[in-house]
C-alpha cells in the first residue's frame, strides 16, 4: 500500500475515533484523551515538512470542528508537529540523513516513551491552557495536562502493543 495512502487512513481513523467515541469519555469530569496526537508521532520524517505541517493543521481542524473548540486542538497539533524535529533530534540523535530510514517501532522504548511524553505534555498543556485562558485556573491546567496526558499515552502504549508489529 503507497505510504501516503496508508498515513491518510490511518489519519482518518485516529480523527474519527477522536470525535466518535474519545470526545464522549469525560473521566472525573475533565480528564479526556487525545489520543489523535499519535498521528504525530508515527508520521514519515521527511526534509520537505509542508506536507506534514499541512496534515498536522487538518487534522487538528477537523477535531475543532467536531468538538467545537474554536482552533485550539489547531493551534496544540500544529505546535507539536513543527517542534517534532528537534525533539526527534533530541531524543534520537537523527540527521538529515537518516530521515528515510527512520522507523519509531524500531528505536528502543526509553527514547519512545521520552519523545511521546514531551510532545503529549506540551500538546496538552498547550490545550489547556488556550481552553481555560487564565492564570487564576493554572493549578486546574497542571492537573488537566498531567491526567489526560497519562491517559492519552495509555491508550497510545496499549494500541501500540496490539496493532503494531515488532520487527
């Protein structure tokens, strides 16, 4: 299956789960997962990165649109998306060079689960942040980013193991 194809699908599964059944779960009130982000994570490096820019901005409209948010879920996914590189670089120690040849199932799971908690957290915190809008409500956002992003990387570690074959 072409790569782009593939992305696309599996884009469009994450979003519709998103807005069909992840949107609806409120946990203590106020603890929802966001589990659309991994779509980031798994995302093909490449050096042009208007494409991906450009899918990252989609998907987070189509979640704003769906859970009528007003750009924030916009504004949190393009924000990780453009700061995925350097954290890939961080945390990988990649070059332009190895970008064609970079798999996230092939690393080992400390950097994985490194790279995805940062993201997660800045996604999240971005999230909250722009929702609530005010400093007098910063302890509500700490707990907010902190349970939904141990929630959001649960599901995204549990759906790893099942759907994602180790090589």
């Amino acid at each position: 299956m072409n790569r782009t194809i593939y992305y696309t699908f599996i884009g469009l599964v994450l979003v519709l789960l998103q807005v069909l059944v992840l949107n609806n779960i409120l946990f203590f009130g106020h603890i929802n997962p966001y589990l659309y982000i991994a779509f980031v994570f798994i995302f093909p490096i490449k050096e042009d990165r208007f494409y991906f820019l450009w899918t990252a901005f989609l998907l987070g409209f189509v979640v704003d649109i769906f859970s009528d948010s007003g750009g924030i879920h916009t504004f949190s996914t393009v924000c990780i998306a453009y700061t995925r590189l350097f954290f890939l670089k961080l945390y990988f120690r990649k070059t332009s060079v190895d970008y064609p040849f970079f798999n996230l199932q092939k690393e080992p799971f400390g950097k994985i689960f490194n790279f995805t908690v940062t993201l997660t957290i800045i996604h999240h915190l971005l999230l909250f942040s722009l929702a609530n809008f005010s400093f007098q409500n910063f302890s509500d956002i700490l707990l907010n980013t902190l349970y939904s992003s141990i929630f959001t990387l649960s599901l995204f570690f549990i759906g790893n193991y099942i759907f994602i074959k180790k090589p």
